[in-house]
C-alpha cells in the first residue's frame, strides 16, 4: 500500500498532513490540528524532545507548517491503531528525510515520534 493510501484510509492521517501543508496563514492557531489529537497526546522529536499534551504540540509545529513546501511520500505501513510513513519534505534550503510514527486510538492521533537529522533540518530552513 502506498502512503497516500494509508492516509486515504485514515481521516486522522489525511487531515493531519491537510494542516501540515496548508500553509500558516490557513493554520492560525491550530484549530483544525487540535481536534485530531488525544487530550493525553504525546510527541516525540529530536528538537522539541517529549511534548506532553495537545496544545504544545499545537504551538510547536507551527514552525514546521511555516518552513514545509512539499511532502514527498516515500513508504508507509498501517496497522487498524497506528502507521509510520517515511518522507522527504522540501524545506526553503533543501529537503530533508523524515520518519513519522503514529498511534491513533478511536479514530484519532494519541502519540507521534518523529525522526530526522536535526542538523540537515536546521540547516534546510527548518525551525
């Protein structure tokens, strides 16, 4: 299966990666992010480390929607309560290769962790 696939298959997934690339202007302050996470929402990342809660995640991506041009998908795996796809995103200086772990629970996002070069990131434009 395709990671479009996956993401077509889960609505959490597609409207996850909708806010992601719909610019910031459109995200705001993160009210059509909000609703697909758990309220016992967890992330995990090389920048921010562990996040606990729904609104830091909220306030901490916004530095990512700002920098992200493009989502290249490469691979995708699912299971019926969690994914993980891999992807290239085209950042202002370069593209920089992603691993995003997902565990959804009744039909919405409870954890993500996320890998990347946090170096190549940064430097690519990322923040």
């Amino acid at each position: 299966m395709t990671a479009e696939g996956i993401i077509d298959t889960s609505a959490a997934l597609r409207s996850y990666y909708a806010v992601l690339l719909g610019g910031i202007k459109r995200y705001g302050e993160g009210g059509e992010l909000l609703p697909l996470l758990a309220e016992d929402f967890t992330f995990d990342g090389p920048l921010a480390g562990q996040v606990s809660g729904a609104d830091r995640f909220v306030r901490g991506v916004k530095g990512f929607i700002e920098a992200v041009r493009e989502i290249t998908f490469i691979e995708a795996v699912a299971t019926d309560d969690g994914a993980a796809l891999l992807y290239d995103a085209e950042l202002p200086n370069g593209t920089v290769r992603f691993a995003e772990f997902f565990e959804l629970q009744d039909g919405i996002i409870k954890t993500i962790r996320i890998h990347y070069n946090a170096a190549d990131y940064l430097a690519a434009g990322g923040h």
